[in-house]
C-alpha cells in the first residue's frame, strides 16, 4: 500500500511482526482526513504471545540489580533525545499536534525516565521488630508482566515517560499503542529494540476493544496501567474484575475549574487561562483548566482579553512551525467536540469566538475547529458538566468563594485546579476545599517531576511522576525468620 509512512509493523519478544490475523488498520492524518499510514490490527492471539513474551524475558530483566536497569532505562531516554528528528513530524502528521510544541514531548519522556531510572534504590522494605527474638522484616517484588494502555493526544509521550517506572521496578511491558494515532509506536519499538533484552517491551497495536480488553483481561497480568478517558478507565475495571482481583491505575479526563478572584491582575489571568486550557494542543489535555471562574468584579475584563488572545490563535497546518493549533485527533473526536459546541449554543451559552470549522480551503477536509470561547456558561448546560477534551473554554461568573467552591466541585471529574489570588489564606483555604488531586495556586498547566500526578473521584486512582509511582509497580512480601 502506498501511503506516507507505510506498514508499520507490532513488536513482539524481540521482532518486528505483523498481525497472526493478516489485517492492517488504517492511520488517519486528522489535518487531512487521508490514510497516511497502516499498522497490524492485533488480535487476542498476538496479544498472548506478548505476554509469553514479556514473561520469559522478565525471569532475567527482574533478576538483574536496580543500577544495572537504571544504567539501561538512562539509555533508553538518550536514544529517545536522539530519535526526535524522526519522532516530532511523524507525531504531528498522525496526532494533529504541532510541530512548534512536540519538542517539549521528547524532552518530557526522556526526562522523565532519566529521574526514574535512579529511584530503583528506593524500592525498599521495612525492618519490623514485632518480637525481639525473630527477624520480621518486608520486601518488595515486581509484579512480573505490566499492561500499559497509551492515549491518543501525546502516545509517544505517554508510551516513554511511563515504561521506566514498571521496568526500573523489574517488570516486562506489553504496551497497547492508541487506536487512533498509532504510528510513533513503532519508531519506540525501533529505540528499545536497541537498548533492552527481546521480550522486556512489546508493543502491540490494534483496537481498543479488542487488544486493549485482551491484556486486561489476561491471567498473567496482575499489574495495569491506563491512560485516556473515564469511560474506558471504568470498562477497564469492569473487564478485570470478571477475570481477577489487578492492581489498576487510571489517569483519566478532567473539567477542571480555574476560579480567579477579584484581586487577581486581569491580564495575568487571561494570559494563564489561554494557557492553561492547551490550545497548541487542540485542548486535548487532562488537565486542561476548561472551565474559568471569574468573580464578577473582574469577568468582563478578563473575558475581553482572552477574546483578543484565542481569536489571534493562528489555526494552521501541524507541521508548520508558525501553527499555533491543528486539528483535533479524528472523525469520532470532531464529531463529539462539534455536537458539544451544538449543546452549548442551544443551552443558551454566549458564543465569544470559535465554534465552527475554520474558513479557507486548506481547511475543507480534516477535523479542524476554531478556538471557541463560550461565557454565560452554568452549571447546568452540558458544556459545564462535560469534557470537552477540544479547543473550548467554558467561562463561568461567580460572586460569593462558596458558589465559586460549590461549582467547582459538583462534577464527578476532579484532576487539576487553579487557584488565582494574592491572599494567600484565601488560596490556601479555597485548595484545601478543591475536590482535585492537583491545584495550582497563581499558575497552571505544569507538572513538576517528584511531586505525583494523579486525579480525584472518577478523574483517576493512583499517582504517577513520583516514587509512589515506581513502588506501585511492586507487590510487598513479608518475611518472618523465626530463630
């Protein structure tokens, strides 16, 4: 088949591999809507040798010493740096994201595994003197074979920020690249096919349904992780639990609330939400602060500047570097963003700027929405309720901290926050009363490497980017020497 990037194969125990079954699934350029690429549509059968695989390799990846898998997970992130020529454009043709942000990405997997890669020492057990003539002692033991299910609005981040924390721990990996933008999987199949040992990762691609429900609920895999939105994380649950008690982390969506109070500088705060809500990646973010709370003494200020600055946002091609926003991921994405947009008009939102396909040819085809701003948004409409997970920001007016409380957390999603003030009471007293679990107080959208990520209520279970992560990848054995 002739198309861009070609047929791009799984990675199993070692090899490049098609599909037992023979199939292909297309990849779709969302700039364009055309097939640009194919890859093996897994099967249960594929799925099973993975997991074969990865156990074989296991027995001697999980016997060798911490610095040894810390020396080769460093690596692995060199290569990573090294790869991101080959990396950012093919990212940018299969996701939508552009070229100008893709960068931060390569640096963020790479970064992270190399923080990752010296945390192997702190897998430690406990000393526990519960008489005083045996020896009580606890030790930590990886799981064996981890399942790792990547989102499709950053798979390459996701795929290699979080494969050090199971493999630092001992683990082998089969991966599940996302369904809809699964091509730079196989470019991460290409760095640790040079870096590890045949089997530590497979990399299987296929439809959510089918290979991501198979290595959830195979017996050999006792240790998940997901990444996506809070549907499937509750599917997942439901598919393991019929097959086996899992240990199961979920980072899922997110409505986060933005609440800026009134002695906060307007301009600091238009500048933040534009920010915070991830434009540059068509908002496709988690943690996306999609709904601005602003007190009413300072609404029609702000919401003036951020109208000047989302209308200025230059919608353009992924892989041109003066692009500040593509499209968003697929047809499916589109439709969904665009009925959503639909129910926020007939709701009786205020339409500010967006909410439509940009004009001009370029943008005929694909899945392109304007930056859209809605105000005059409660919490009753859909659009308050709702993730968007697309390039609109909810704007809400709010007059006393409670109402302002009370709206933030009457929704069932609470991953991020933002807290925006100068009193640093106020700021500390609203975070306390967030239902999130992560606030940010005067800033948004970072993450900070050591300090965990993770979400509230059905935004998630378990923290990621921190130690806790590493030793969540291990089970504890207790030890009784009796003398």
């Amino acid at each position: 088949m002739s198309t861009q990037f070609g047929d791009r194969p799984m990675y199993i125990g070692g090899e490049f591999t098609e599909s037992d079954s023979g199939k292909w699934m297309d990849s779709v350029n969302p700039a364009t809507g055309e097939v640009h690429g194919r890859v093996p549509a897994g099967t249960v059968s594929d799925v099973d040798r993975a997991i074969k695989a990865a156990a074989a390799a296991q027995l001697d990846w999980g016997s060798r010493s911490v610095w040894e898998r810390g020396e080769r997970i460093r690596k692995l992130a060199e290569e990573i740096k090294k790869r991101a020529a080959d990396v950012v454009p093919l990212e940018a043709a299969d996701t939508g994201n552009t070229i100008a942000s893709l960068g931060n990405d390569i640096t963020l997997a790479a970064g992270y595994m190399n923080f990752v890669a010296g945390l192997g020492i702190e897998i430690k057990g406990e000393s526990v003197p519960a008489t005083t003539e045996n020896i009580h002692f606890t030790m930590r033991q990886p799981y064996g074979v981890v399942g790792r299910i990547v989102p499709f609005n950053h798979p390459f981040l996701f795929a290699g920020a979080h494969l050090g924390a199971p493999l630092v721990a001992g683990n082998a990996v089969v991966l599940k690249s996302p369904d809809q933008s699964p091509l730079s999987a196989t470019l991460m199949a290409e760095i640790c096919h040079d870096v590890l040992p045949p089997g530590v990762v497979n990399i299987v691609s296929g439809e959510g349904l089918v290979v991501g429900d198979a290595i959830v609920r195979h017996p050999r895999v006792p240790r998940i992780g997901f990444t996506g939105s809070v549907p499937t994380g509750m599917a997942i649950q439901r598919s393991a639990a019929e097959v086996g008690i899992k240990h199961i982390t979920l980072e899922l969506g997110g409505k986060n609330p933005f609440i800026a109070f009134p002695d906060a500088d307007p301009e600091a705060v238009a500048n933040a939400a534009v920010s915070g809500m991830n434009f540059n990646w068509s908002g496709q973010s988690c943690g996306s602060t999609s709904r601005l709370m602003l007190h009413e003494s300072i609404h029609d200020d702000v919401l003036a500047r951020i109208e000047a600055q989302v209308s200025a946002i230059k919608v353009g091609d992924p892989l041109d570097k003066h692009s500040g926003m593509g499209p968003v991921n697929s047809e499916k994405h589109y439709k969904h963003v665009m009925g959503l947009i639909a129910s926020a008009n007939k709701e009786g939102a205020r339409l500010v700027t967006g909410g439509s396909r940009p004009e001009g040819k370029e943008f005929s085809r694909g899945y392109w929405v304007r930056p859209t701003v809605f105000a005059d948004v409660t919490m009753d409409m859909k659009i308050g309720q709702e993730e968007v997970f697309g390039p609109v920001l909810s704007v809400l007016k709010w007059k006393t901290t409670e109402q302002a409380i009370e709206m933030a957390n009457c929704i069932d999603m609470g991953l991020t926050s933002a807290i925006w003030t100068n009193d640093i009471k106020v700021a500390m007293d609203t975070a306390r009363k967030i239902e999130s679990g992560l606030v940010w107080i005067n800033g948004t959208g970072r993450h900070y490497m050591g300090t965990g990520f993770s979400g509230w209520k059905n935004s998630g279970l378990g923290r990621e980017e921190c130690l806790e992560e590493v030793l969540s990848y291990t089970r504890s054995k207790s030890i009784h020497i009796i003398m």
